[in-house]
C-alpha cells in the first residue's frame, strides 16, 4: 500500500481539490490559487483516491478537470515535494514517482471522458494531468510546459513519454520533453495538443459544456469507446478488430442499442441508460 495517504475515503470533503456534482457531471478543481495550483503529495493522493471512488460509485458519466485563478496547474510544489524528496532514499522516491504515475493511470482507466479545461500555464505535472485527459480544452491564455528536464529529471515522467507521442506525433514530443519550452496555445492546437480552443476566459464554460453533452449521451459506449482507445495503443491490428467485435457484440445486447432503434423508428431522442 502506497504511504501517500489523501483525504478519507467516502468523502465529499476533499482537503486538497474542490468538487462539485451536477447530474452526472463531476467537476474537480486545484483549488490552491495562490500557488498556481502546485501539487503537494495530497493533493496527488487526493486526486487518486478520488477517481477510483467515483469509479467505485458508477454515478458520474463525465468529469472537468480545472483550476482556480491565474492557471491550471504550476505542476509540483518546489518547496513541498522537490526540497522534500531530496531527503527520500530511493525506495521512498519510488513509492512518490508510482503514486504520481497512479493519478495518470486513473484519469486513462476511469470508465468516464476526462475534460481538462485550461486556462494559463499546465506545467509539469500539471502538463502531464492534461495530457492524461481524454478531452484538453483550452483558452487563448494556455500554455504547456513539460519541466522535467529543466530540473534535472527524465521528460518521461508519470506516462508523459507514452502519451505525448501518440497525441502529438514523435517528433513534436521529442521537442517538447528534450528542451521543456513552453508551447503557448496557438501552436499547441496546430500540433494537435489542444483538442478544441476556445475564445479569451471560455475554456471552463466550454469544458461544463462538454461535459454536458457527454454525461446526457450513452454512458457505455463512451466508456467502451474511452477503453478501447487505451487497450488498442499498442495492439496490432488483427487483436484490435477482434476486440471490437467483442466489445460490439455485448453493446449489441444492450438496452441503449435497442433504446436507439426504438427511438428511431418512434422519430424521438433516445432516453440513454449507460446499460
């Protein structure tokens, strides 16, 4: 068991995050403003802790990942994680470094679309949370930065070396982990970072809007859709096409695929169960 511990569980009084509930969208904001919204190791437990509870309670169908004031998300506390890892033997420095890799395990392995709203600097781990998203939603003010190696460390920290170049190609990610600049926002929609960009302070509304849409639509296929998208990355062909005549051969005996021709031939909107 990691010695990271995050807030109790079964909570809705998470010390190191905000979260909100509105009909199935679940909305989780870094809500440390004056520091950027650097991350402590709470506040990577608590992000942990949190998405395998909501996991657990089946009732969220799209999650927002934010940040309050300024930025996203400044990445981790200078004082707080890097001053105190430098008196970590190894075995704790590992135990950090999984629990880090677990929260971006987490955001690709939960059954629900990840939206990273983005407004001003996701740097470092903040970079990599959303990197993990499955949606990264983002205002003129974005800008990524992935500091690994400014502070002496590998770039491919917490997954950033297997995502990175499956969203934006090798080479950009190549650049991008190397030097660790930061890729402003422009650019980052050109190289396919940024999966829509919104217009100035947007990027939160957009994001909830989103959300909206995904949580009213059909759960299950989203989840279905969000998994194979992960399993497939490193699967050759023929094992992709087998999985996904499995995985279509079960949603086919679903009650949202037989809701959809009922609602059709009725000429109505399908009422979508995530069954």
């Amino acid at each position: 068991m990691s010695p990271f511990t995050g807030s109790a569980p079964r909570t809705e009084d998470w010390r190191h995050l905000r979260l909100t509930r509105d009909d199935g969208v679940a909305t989780v904001t870094l809500a440390r403003p004056d520091k950027l919204n650097a991350l402590t190791f709470g506040a990577y437990a608590d992000l942990r802790d949190l998405l395998a509870e909501l996991t657990r309670e089946r009732s969220v169908r799209a999650l927002v990942l934010a940040g309050e004031g300024r930025g996203f998300c400044s990445g981790g506390d200078v004082d707080e994680i890097i001053g105190a890892t430098l008196s970590m033997d190894t075995a704790q420095l590992l135990d950090f470094n999984r629990m880090t890799g677990q929260v971006v395990r987490a955001i690709r392995e939960c059954p629900f679309p990840v939206i990273a709203a983005v407004h001003g600097v996701a740097a470092g781990a903040g970079a990599v949370l959303a990197l993990a998203a499955d949606f990264r939603i983002a205002d003129p003010s974005a800008r990524f930065a992935f500091l690994f190696t400014k502070v002496g460390l590998s770039g491919g920290d917490m997954g950033a070396a297997y995502l990175l170049p499956r969203v934006v190609g090798l080479g950009h990610a190549t650049r991008l982990l190397m030097l660790g600049d930061a890729v402003r926002a422009p650019e980052a929609e050109r190289i396919g970072l940024i999966s829509e960009l919104t217009d100035e302070g947007r990027a939160d509304a957009r994001a909830a809007e989103l959300a909206r849409r995904l949580a009213d639509g059909p759960a299950l296929a989203h989840a279905q859709t969000k998994a194979l998208l992960t399993a497939e990355l490193d699967m050759p062909l023929a094992a992709s096409v087998e999985l996904d005549a499995a995985t279509q051969a079960l949603l086919m005996n679903g009650e949202d695929y037989a809701e959809f021709h009922a609602a059709f031939t009725e000429k109505r909107t399908p009422k979508w169960q995530g069954r």
